[in-house]
C-alpha cells in the first residue's frame, strides 16, 4: 500500500505565505530604520541585498520548524501519519544494479566500501536479485591498471554474495551523468531500478531493501533519495560537520520533504532510480555557450530530479531510513575545492529557471542551490556597504541647513529603536534550526550521541566552530561565485577524502588574502567609526584567524583527542553499524588472475533532452512512451 501525500499544493502554499511574510517582515523593519532622513543610494542597495539573505534565511528557519514539529510528533513527512515501520511488503519480483561511477578514485577504498556494502546485503532470493557494477572513467593509466587488478580480486571475493561487474569507458564525455548514461543506454534494460553509490558511500543491506520495495510498491515512483550522513572522520573539521549532519540534517530533511512532497530534489548519491524512467527522459544535452555557464551540465542531479518530475514521475526523499553514509573532504580546503566545482555547477542551474514545462517545485531547487553559494557574495557585499556607509556618516560633517533661505536647521531624527530586535531577530532566525535539532536530539537519542551533557558540550563546540569559519568561507565562495562570473572554469576531478594535517605553509599560502583584507577592514573601521568596529567583531576575527583554524582544524591528535574525551560524537560511533564494522574488519585483497567481462549489452537509446518550448516533442518525452503514471 502506497502512502498518499495529502494537501501538496496547500502546504507548498502555506510555506510560500510563511517565508514571503517573513522576509517581508524583515524588509519593513529594516526600511524604518534606514528610511529616516532619506534612503541614500547605498542604503537603498544594502535594503536590496538584505532582502535576499534574509529570505534565504526564512526558508532554512521555516524549514526546520516544521521538521522539529513533525519529528516531535513522529509524524512522517509526505504522508504525515504516525510513523511506523517504514518498511513495505515485498510482493514484487525486480533486478537492481548498485551503480558506482568512479573517475581516478582510491580503488582500494572503492573497493573496500563496496565489499562492505555488498556483504550487508540479504540473502539474494528469486524474486528479488542484486548486481553491483563499477562505471570507470578513469583517465589515469595507473589508475585504470589497477582499478582492473583490484576489481578481479574483488569479483572473486563476492562471487557467492553479489555479482560485481566492471567496465571503463575511454571517454569521459558528459563526466559523472555521461557515464551513469552510457551503462543506461548499454545495459540498464536488464535491470528494474539502479541505486547510484559514490565513491565514498556506504549503505546498509536493509536500508537498499527497504528502498527497492518501495520502488516496487509505488510505479509511479521515479527517484527515491535518502539523507547520507558524513562518517569515519577523525580532524576537528570532519568531526563539526560530521557532528553537525548527525544532529540537524534528519529534523531539515524532514520540513524540507514536507514542502517538496512528490517533487523532492536528488543529491546525486544514495539514491533509487527507476532505471527506464531515467533513461527515457534525463538525457542531458550541453548548455549552449563556453564553460563555466555552458557546456556540460555538473550539477547534474538537480536537473535529472527536475526532468523526471516534468515527465510526471514522482521524486520523493526519505528521510525515517538510517543506514545511509558518505565520506567527506577531512580540512577546509578540501571541502573549499569541492565547493569550487559545486559553485559553477549551481551557477549553471539559473539558465534552466525558465526551462519548459518544469515543475515549480524544481525551480525552486534551482534557485536554492544557486543562492547558497550567491547568498555568501551578497552577505559580503552587505557589509562591503554597511561599511561604505557608516565611514561616509564618519568621514562627511553633518549638514543641518540645506537652504539659503533656512532659518532653522533640520536635526538628525533618530531612527525607531528597531536595530536591536531586527538584529535579535535574524540572529534567532538563524540559530533556531540548530537549537530546535539540539533540543530534538536531546529528548530522542542524547545517549548516541555520549549523553546529554556531552551532546550540549559538543553542540555548543560545533556552532562556535561555525562561527569562526563563517567569514573565511564567505569569501572563498564569493571568490568562487566572481572567478565563474568572470569565465574561469575548473577542472573537476577526484576528491580527497583522506584525513590529513595540513602544514603551516599551506593554510598561510591559501587565508593570507582574506586576512590581510580583515586586518585592513578592523583597522579602519577602529580608527573612524569604532561602534561599527565591534559590530564587524565576528568578521574580522574569523578573518584574523583563518590560518590557525584551517590548520587546527585538521588535526588528527585534535579531532581524535575529543573522540575521547566524548565530545563530538554521532550515533555511528556510539553504536557502529554493521556496514561500518564490515568495512572496518576487511582483509587486503589478494590479486586474482582475470576480470569477467560485464554482461552482455542490450541497447536502449537515452534521447536528449530540451528546456525549450518544444520540449514534450523529443523522442521518449510522452508519457505514453514509457510505462508510469
């Protein structure tokens, strides 16, 4: 029995009206306090821009308020029933492939995450069979010698557990979406569903169960996305966020899933697919224009979710299933990097807002994505104004008498004491969506994650973190944001996702820039306008110190040090999951002598798609043509 989802477009109605009347809120507040006397052109533009952050603010706090209230109440998201066991019957017969696509990857680490994955499988029975596949497209010719080396050993290891195939592809055309579209249109017609893995995931065997029978209890299910949880990380770093995805992202994926309903977004990972489905109508044609905003499309997955949604296949996110796990960049500047090929990608998505026949839902998502890398150069360029203004009003001597004719000057009116409740306000915006997982937490599972006093330690350790490291990455996106703006493309290549301490030199060489700049800014805001100076303090302070952080921040000893002592820990610590314990317990792979070859290909065409008005005339774009709703 399918869950129904009732009320969509009412609660997308009621969310819009919340965010829309809070950001409104906000605008009138802070036009008062700006307004008297007279909007300056800068002042008019720092109302412009703060619009815009304090409405991506009001999504994220909205969000999370109505996942804490569905999580209090254990009510499930979509179909907003009391939750219960979440799994559905197993009535259906189907083939799922786990797909993992690698491009110049760790092979061992590949190979031992999808060993750990495969062996916690069930049994495989008639009615339902598993087959994992490595997509390479390698460019690396070591690489791809011992992707074969190792895959062999691997074949034979798993050969009575899960039949594993690997194949590389010379080319790399299309990257990631490009090879997951090669397997569709080479072998996808002899599977039923394909649940995509990156390099780095890790998911339960009863997790993948419980995400193939729904699959086969709904048919008009397209995309079924679970919420991945960072592990096995051991810097100060790695652990925050780690700690931070345990604690806050289930209560956000469920107010997130609440509003998105049927249209829920894809991550690109972790994830179900309807294998003919995918194949009839997410073939990505390229962007017209050079790279960075032409091109191929990076951010692929957002746009496979919006084209499936358009072709009226139902995209949902789960977020009741555990057992879902990622790896993730160890320090800073890993995860900087990564953010780097993210920015471009979402950038890209602005030119699809006006694609034919999208669901506004998909829009949306779009223009989410692109604003959180955009809202970073827009919180810069408050304060760039902010600043502007407040050293004009220090600099310039007042005027009281603007006319010859004037008999009595015009004094100064004070502005209504808004300030404080607009900055209260927008504080406790920002910081509620923490406060409220904390809170969610430490009535539910205070014990996974070492207690309660240790969970309030470790959350108030993780947003002072946050704090800190706030401006640094500001200013990294905001560059990111202005070099895609200016044409400069980036290559997109493997990610390291080894915990490793970096030098001195190499979180100097990378933070000199923003701290100069925040030493320079300190300094002259002290100097002439000293009121503003403590305002910019969480600014210019994270500036200051952006070198020791990154440094400090991806310590082993640290990380590890606190691991001891309690602080920071998540439930896959506290209670490892059998798939961790798997991947933790693994023998080395001995070397095998030959690789069986894939199965045989049985050709099915993925036809490109458009975002042009003529859309729903492509090949594979009726509904008809593909069986669904």
């Amino acid at each position: 029995m399918v869950a129904p989802v009732p009320f969509r477009r009412t609660r997308r109605l009621i969310f819009a009206l919340l965010v829309a009347a809070t950001t409104i809120l906000g605008l009138w507040t802070m036009f008062r306090i700006l307004h008297v006397g007279g909007l300056t052109p800068l002042e008019l533009a720092v109302m412009a821009l703060f619009t815009v952050t304090f409405g991506w603010i009001a999504v994220a706090f909205w969000s999370g308020l109505i996942g804490f209230a569905l999580s209090i109440m254990r009510r499930d998201p979509l179909s907003l029933a009391r939750a219960c066991d979440p799994r559905p019957p197993d009535t259906a017969h189907s083939i799922t492939a786990l797909v993992m696509p690698v491009h110049n990857e760790d092979v061992e680490r590949v190979a031992a995450g999808l060993e750990a994955t495969c062996r916690d499988l069930p049994p495989q029975t008639a009615a339902r069979r598993i087959e994992a596949f490595v997509l390479s497209d390698s460019t690396d010719a070591d690489s791809i010698a011992r992707e074969h080396a190792v895959m062999a050993a691997l074949q034979q290891r798993l050969a009575d557990h899960c039949r594993l195939h690997y194949r590389h592809r010379d080319s790399n055309a299309g990257r990631k979406a490009g090879n997951l579209g090669d397997f569709c249109e080479r072998w996808g017609a002899h599977y039923d569903f394909m649940l995509v893995l990156d390099a780095d995931s890790l998911m339960s065997g009863d997790t993948i169960h419980q995400m193939i029978a729904q699959m086969e209890a709904n048919p008009n299910l397209g995309l079924l996305q679970t919420v991945p949880i960072p592990v096995r990380q051991d810097s100060l770093f790695g652990r925050a966020n780690q700690f931070a995805a345990a604690v806050y992202s289930p209560m956000l994926a469920s107010g997130l899933s609440f509003w998105q309903s049927d249209a829920a977004n894809y991550f690109g990972h972790n994830a179900i697919l309807r294998v003919a489905a995918f194949t009839a109508h997410c073939g990505l044609p390229e962007l017209p224009g050079r790279p960075p905003l032409g091109g191929d499309i990076l951010s692929h997955d957002f746009v496979e979710a919006a084209l499936l949604r358009r072709a009226g296949w139902e995209v949902r996110m789960r977020t009741d299933l555990g057992g879902s796990f990622e790896e993730m960049p160890s320090h800073i500047l890993d995860y900087a990097k990564r953010d780097r090929r993210w920015v471009q990608g979402n950038l890209q998505h602005l030119r699809l807002l006006g694609g034919s026949g999208l669901h506004m839902v998909s829009r949306v998502h779009f223009l989410c994505g692109a604003l959180a890398y955009l809202s970073s150069l827009v919180w810069l360029a408050i304060l760039v104004v902010s600043t502007a203004d407040a050293l004009l009003h220090a600099l310039i001597d007042p005027n009281f008498f603007t006319s010859d004719a004037q008999l009595f000057p015009d004094w100064p009116i004070s502005p209504p004491n808004l300030i404080m409740p607009l900055l209260g306000g927008t504080l406790a915006m920002l910081l509620m969506p923490k406060v409220l997982g904390v809170a969610l937490v430490w009535r539910q599972s205070a014990a996974a994650f070492g207690g309660r006093a240790r969970l309030l330690a470790s959350a108030l350790l993780e947003a002072l973190f946050a704090i800190l490291i706030a401006p640094l990455m500001m200013v990294f996106h905001s560059r990111f944001v202005v070099e895609v703006l200016c044409g400069r493309t980036v290559a997109w290549n493997a990610q390291s996702r080894e915990g490793r301490a970096l030098p001195w030199r190499d979180a100097v060489r990378y933070t000199w820039p923003g701290t100069l700049v925040g030493a320079i800014w300190a300094g002259v805001t002290w100097w002439y306008t000293p009121g503003f100076f403590w305002w910019l303090t969480p600014v210019w302070l994270g500036l200051l110190l952006a070198a020791p952080l990154v440094r400090f921040s991806s310590s082993l000893t640290i990380g590890r040090r606190l691991r001891r002592r309690g602080l920071l820990l998540v439930p896959s610590e506290t209670s490892v999951p059998a798939v961790l314990s798997h991947l933790a317990g693994q023998a080395p792979l001995e070397d095998a002598a030959e690789l069986t070859p894939p199965p045989a290909e049985y050709r099915r065409a993925m036809p490109l798609q458009s975002f042009a008005g003529d859309w729903a005339l492509a090949p594979g774009n009726k509904k008809e043509s593909a069986t669904g709703p």
